[in-house]
C-alpha cells in the first residue's frame, strides 16, 4: 500500500472515529443536562407535593410544616394575638375546607383546629388570614314561668320605681372602630362588648345575686347618632338572652 493511500485511509477512519467520539460526548453532556434539569423539576414538584401534604405527615413536628407569611397575615397574627405555630398545627392537624375563590381566580383552603381558622392560598401557599372562633353564648332556657315573671317585673318597675335597687345606663361604642378585629375569642370589638355585659355584668350578677329584678339596666349605642337598645329592662335571665 502506498503512503498516500494509507494516509488517506488513516484520517478516513480517524474522522469517522472523532466523529462518533463527539457525538458520544455531545450525548453525554445533554444527557446530563437533562438528568440535572429532571431531578431539579422532580425536587420542585416533590417539594409543593410534600408542602400540601404536611396535614397527612403526623411525623414531621409542627414547627416543620410549610408556611409562607404575608404581611396581611401577619398584622393579623399580631392583633388578634395568634401566632406562626397555631396555624401550623391547623395545617397538621386540623380539618380542611375549600374555601372563597380569590379575585385572580387562585383557590384557597381553609384549616380549622381547636378555636382557629385558617386560610392558606393554594397556589402561592401564602398564608391569608386568621381568627379566632368566637366564644358561643349558650343561652338559657326560658320557660313559661320565667317569662311570666320577667314581663310581670317590667310593670313593677314601670309603675314601683321608688322601689328600684339601682338603674343603670350602659353606653356602648358602635362606630367603625368597633368593627377591628383585634380581640380574642370574638370577632369584633363589638362582639367582645355584648359578650362581656352577658356573662361578667348580667349573667355573674344573677348567679351571685348581686343584681335581681329590681336592678333596672338600659342600654344606649353611641355611634354616627345615638339610640336606644334597651329600655329600662329588669335584670332577668330574659336579659342575658338578649
């Protein structure tokens, strides 16, 4: 064979084989860049798997559980005294709902555990608000005779008032800052107010018999003009249920 033809030969083969060698690497460098790509895009949608199943993992602890703050939520965490840990636990332990669609068309869930609700939105994992269950005021049970004896202590302090044991006149606050929602256990500061008169003024008066039905009690609300409630009402398990 002559030089000529085994030179051609050589670099013939030597071509194909850097051909084939380059493809080969090329191969390997995608094939990695795809490996990478995929295992990143796995860990990502593992990751948004395992954030919306923390309710379903009792294991992990519940400092643990995914929770993205917003500042909304936050302020109000901080007013109505809740923090990170409780809505936490509502996501670990706590039944979920569906809750509102937002205006951008994003859903929401709704976690409720123990006396907290919260509401988480789905896509972001944003947290939305949270509050506290109000307090539910059991009411009494009224019967016939108890009826009969609040409506007949109305026309005696109507027309006995020399016999009046005290009169009292309670002024509550109903403006547009009574609406906040910074008071726990109840959902407004309004709220908070009629729950307090129930329980700490009528309610604990009646049971330790500081008050009876000749403690006349009438209730004033001062807000853009003031108005009447109650009206000169006798202290009675009738009143608490108002």
């Amino acid at each position: 064979m002559k030089f000529s033809q085994y030179s051609q030969n050589f670099t013939h083969y030597f071509i194909y084989y850097y051909h084939q060698y380059y493809y080969y690497a090329c191969g390997i460098i995608v094939g990695t860049i795809f490996d990478v790509t995929l295992t990143i895009s796995i860990d990502i949608v593992t990751s948004l798997v395992e954030s919306d199943n923390d309710s379903m993992r009792p294991d992990i602890p519940t400092s643990a559980i995914t929770f993205v703050e917003s500042a909304h939520g936050r302020l109000r965490r901080e007013q109505r005294g809740i923090c990170k840990k409780d809505l936490q636990g509502a996501v670990k332990y706590g039944k979920r709902d569906s809750g509102r669609e937002r205006k951008n068309g994003e859903t929401t869930s709704i976690y409720t555990y123990k006396n907290i609700v919260y509401i988480k939105n789905d896509v972001s994992g944003e947290e939305v608000t949270s509050y506290a269950l109000p307090i539910v005021l059991d009411k009494v049970n009224i019967s016939q005779a108890i009826q009969k004896q609040h409506d007949k202590a109305l026309l005696d302090i109507e027309y006995y008032k020399k016999q009046w044991k005290s009169n009292t006149v309670i002024v509550v606050d109903t403006s547009g800052s009574m609406r906040n929602c910074d008071v726990w256990d109840t959902k407004t500061r309004l709220d908070a107010v009629w729950l307090s008169l129930a329980l700490d003024f009528v309610a604990q008066r009646i049971e330790s018999e500081g008050a009876g039905e000749w403690d006349v009690v009438s209730i004033v609300s001062l807000g853009p003009a003031g108005e009447i409630i109650l009206k000169e009402q006798p202290t009675t398990w009738v009143l608490y249920n108002k």
